[in-house]
C-alpha cells in the first residue's frame, strides 16, 4: 500500500509549523516512507496525493476549545465548509478531492486528517511554542501507532 505522510504549514510562523514538524518526526522514525512538506492548500494538495493508496494528513488547527497540543483526528467529511465560496481560489481540500474523483484523478482511498491544536500561529518565529515541540515525539508515536505505519 503507497502511503503518503503529508505535512502542512508554514514554518516561520511558530507553531502553525508543527505539521511539518511532525512529518519530519515521523520520517525520522520510519524512513521508508514518502513524506511531503507544504505550505500549499486545497486544490494544490490534489496533485500530491494522486497515486497514492493511503494519504495522512498532519496540520494545525486553533480552535481554543482544546490545550495545545492535543489532537482531532478527522476525515474529509468533517473538512466540508457550510455556505457558499466567494472566490474559485478558495477551494477547500474537501471540495478539491470531491472536485478530483468526480474528474477521475486516482485519490487515496483512505484519507486521515490529523489537525493539532495550536497556542501561537500568527507570530513569526521559525520554532514552535514550548508546549508544542515538547508534545511533538508524542503525536508521532501516536499517528504510527494508529496508522500501523
């Protein structure tokens, strides 16, 4: 089965790097898989994923519902937005994958989002938040362990 670990954020702004953060982890733990670092979304993470059996996607999320650190493990249908897009740029990956079978793309079959709740993601700094980074070996282990990678 072709796995792909997909990290996604931007890595200058504290912790909203912590997806790639952890792709990077996680490709230190098992190198032997195909991991991918982005800063892209929606339709431009179509491209990444076709081809592929299996796709886990690793991004933060800021809600404040949850401490930093915790994690919401998630699959597409929870990443549909309500109401309707003022603009054909701001394709969620929801509707982007939808968008991608319908046209016949060769999507993963099974997609994991993991999104990890955040303290900082607006300030620049290239390291996360001490609660973050020290959470960061945890969540690896957990997303092999559940994803028997």
């Amino acid at each position: 089965m072709r796995t792909l670990i997909l990290g996604i954020g931007n890595p200058i702004l504290t912790d909203d790097g912590v997806g790639i953060r952890i792709a990077q982890s996680i490709k230190e733990e098992k190198p032997e898989l195909e991991v991918i670092e982005t800063s892209e979304a929606g339709i431009a993470l179509l491209e990444e994923a076709v081809g592929y059996d299996k796709l886990i996607i690793i991004d933060s999320i800021k809600t404040e519902q949850r401490k930093p650190g915790e994690v919401y493990k998630l699959g597409l249908e929870d990443l549909k937005p309500s109401g309707y897009f003022s603009s054909s740029h701001g394709v969620d990956i929801a509707t982007a994958f939808e968008l991608g079978r319908k046209l016949g793309y060769r999507i993963p079959k099974y997609i994991s989002v993991y999104a990890v709740e955040v303290k900082e993601n607006s300030n620049f700094g290239e390291e996360c938040t001490k609660v973050i980074k020290e959470r960061i070996p945890f969540i690896t282990k957990q997303i092999i362990k559940e994803e028997n990678l």
